[in-house]
C-alpha cells in the first residue's frame, strides 16, 4: 500500500514538473521579433495600422458596442469598447488593456490599468465572455485555459476584445496626468518582445 502511494506522489511531481517545463519553455527560449513599426498618433485615435520588424501588417481599431464611432478622448469608468485586432501572430499572447504611453519610442507599454486579467491565476477568465479591464489573449495550449481567450483567427491573428474602462487612476498611473491609450503588448511568455505593442490615445473626460 505504501509502495503505490511513492508512486502516485511520484507520477504527480513527474508530471507537474513536466508541467512547468513546458509552460517555462517558451519563456526562457523566445526571441525578440523586433518592434511593431507603429508610430503612436500625436492625437486620439480609434485606428492605427503598422507593419512590424517581422513583415506582419496590424490593424488596431475601437468602437461602441453597436459598432458605431467612440470619441476616444471621453472615456469614462465603465465606458464597454470594443477592441478589434487583425494581423497580429497568434503564436504570441498579447494583454489588452489601457496602459501609459512610452516617452521613448518602441519601448515596452507601462504601467497599465486593471492589472492582471481577473481570475487568470485559477482559471476562471478562460471563455468568460464580459467586458474585462484587462484581456489576455493566448492561442498557446498550456496558458489557454488561464487566458481570457483565444484569437478569433489564429491564421489572420484576428481577435476582439469587450474591454471596460476602468478608473483612469490605478496601479501608479493617472492617465488624466500621463497620456495613455488602448494597448496591445505581447504577454509575460515574450515580455521583452516588442512585436505586438500597438496603441490607440484615449483620454479621460474631467
């Protein structure tokens, strides 16, 4: 009896350290693609397209929930967009959020609004499909079921995202101070990857 609780304990440690070494994998071998090529608008904006160091052309875009035009520099806390991507390489997660914009071009979006993804440490974001103040989107097997979701398109690397404004003071970041805008950036599997960093200005109505 004794000799097959060892081995269940055992088989369980091989396991979830077979686990961790794929999700870890990914991490410790990924290489920078290079930056997404946008240039960030001087103004607002609810779309932008760019074609990054890796030849992919990306297309960030916001709407209302009807699909019809938002004035993006009069957001407010609890305002639902849609955030709609297209051309982005599904073979890299992205967050989607509101996030500072860079001082300095082409480096990485930070901090951000609405912290992680809500109930992405158990689980319980995966296929929850609400309006969320941070998304992340993954297509990656082992971090799926943590995500958000899965890009709508893996091979046009297309997706949509129901993103809530949230308090435009979070975290350290007062985006009715600093310019901020809608963000994509590449998830924690490629964080110093700067491929998919897209962004769209958004303001704060007083």
């Amino acid at each position: 009896m004794l000799r097959r609780v060892l081995f269940a304990v055992l088989a369980l440690a091989v396991l979830a350290l077979v686990g961790a070494v794929v999700m870890l994998v990914p991490i410790l071998t990924h290489e920078s693609a290079g930056d997404s090529g946008q240039q960030v608008p001087e103004g607002f904006a609810t779309q932008a397209t760019a074609t990054g160091a890796d030849g992919r052309t990306r297309t960030l875009s916001l709407t209302a929930t009807d699909g019809t035009e938002i004035d993006p520099s009069q957001l407010q806390p609890g305002d639902e967009l849609l955030v709609h991507g297209t051309g982005f390489d599904s073979d890299i997660g992205i967050y989607v959020s509101i996030c500072a914009v860079p001082e300095i071009a082409h480096e990485k979006p930070t901090p951000c609004l609405g912290g992680l993804p809500e109930g992405a440490m158990d689980g319980e974001a995966a296929g929850r499909d609400t309006f969320e103040s941070s998304i992340w989107i993954t297509n990656d097997w082992a971090w799926s079921a943590f995500a958000t979701k899965r890009f709508d398109d893996a091979a046009t690397g297309s997706f949509e995202a129901r993103l809530l404004v949230p308090a435009a003071t979070q975290e350290g970041l007062d985006c009715t101070v600093t310019r901020c805008a809608v963000t994509t950036r590449a998830d924690h599997t490629a964080s110093s990857d700067r491929v998919q960093d897209m962004q769209l200005p958004v303001g704060f109505s007083q």
